[in-house]
C-alpha cells in the first residue's frame, strides 16, 4: 500500500515556526502533534490541574484521503512522567472532517501541568478503514468462547 498524501492547511494561529506532523524516527508508527496555541496563551501556556481537562489546539486542519483515518493517541512520556494523557483515546479524525485537529488531554497526575506552547501533546497515526454492513439476524453462530467476556478467558 502506498503512503496516502495528507493535504495540511496551517489555520491564524499556526506559529510557522512549528514542523508540521513528522515521523520522529525511521519506525515510528504515528507523527507527532505539537501545541500550537492562541497568542494570549503562548505566554503562560494552558494550565491543566489535577483531574482537568482541556481542549488543545495544533492549529492544522487536514484533509485525509477517503478510506483512511487519523488516530489521535497520547504520548507515552506525558503519561509516565506526569499522568497526563488524552481522555478520548484513540481520537478518530474522519475523512471528511475539515475543522482545526484539536486534542482533548487530561491531567491524571496528581500535579498542575503546563502546556507550553510547542510541546509535543499526542501522536498522530494514518489507518486505514474498512466499513462494514450491519445485518439483522435471529441468532449469532456459536463459537468456544460464547459470551463470556471481562476477564472469561483467564486470570492474568
């Protein structure tokens, strides 16, 4: 499969100084997404406190291809180091979704967290979609599982 091309249109507030989503390193499965916030918060950053939450802007909108998505995922740093990760995870951005890509964190860390302006805030993975056809039946056909799920399958 070939790499789809992603059309990006930087909105007001894109600070061009910011690299536009990139791939870190050779096998990096998502690019990073960094904060690009509104000039009265550049200064100060987005303060997020224990347990809040905040709507973060990357100053992009974005085309994706029909028959691909956008993930929005957390980083792993900001989840080890600080418990702050995304509190819709992962986010899907639909194809035809024109509007700003924006990410929605959450503080679970038990310390006020700054989000400066610049800071790489989530990643960003291309997948592929595959819609499927709902049809309405009578009965499922069996299989060795059943029904049992939350933990049926054993412990550990």
């Amino acid at each position: 499969m070939s790499a789809p091309e992603i059309a990006v249109m930087p909105l007001d507030h894109f600070d061009p100084a910011l690299a536009l989503p990139a791939y870190a390193t050779a096998g990096a499965a998502g690019m990073d997404l960094r904060a690009s916030l509104h000039a009265d918060d550049r200064a100060e950053g987005i303060t997020l406190p224990s347990q809040g939450r905040a709507l973060v802007p990357t100053g992009l909108a974005m085309a994706i291809p029909p028959g691909f998505e956008a993930q929005i995922r957390p980083r792993s740093g900001l989840a080890a180091h600080h418990g702050v990760t995304l509190s819709n995870s992962p986010g899907t951005i639909d194809s035809d979704y024109r509007g700003e890509i924006m990410v929605l964190m959450i503080n679970l860390g038990a310390e006020t967290f700054v989000i400066r302006h610049g800071a790489r805030i989530a990643q960003m993975v291309i997948a592929p979609v595959v819609r499927a056809a709902m049809i309405r039946v009578e009965a499922l056909a069996g299989s060795e599982r059943g029904a049992g799920g939350f933990g049926s399958t054993g412990a550990g």
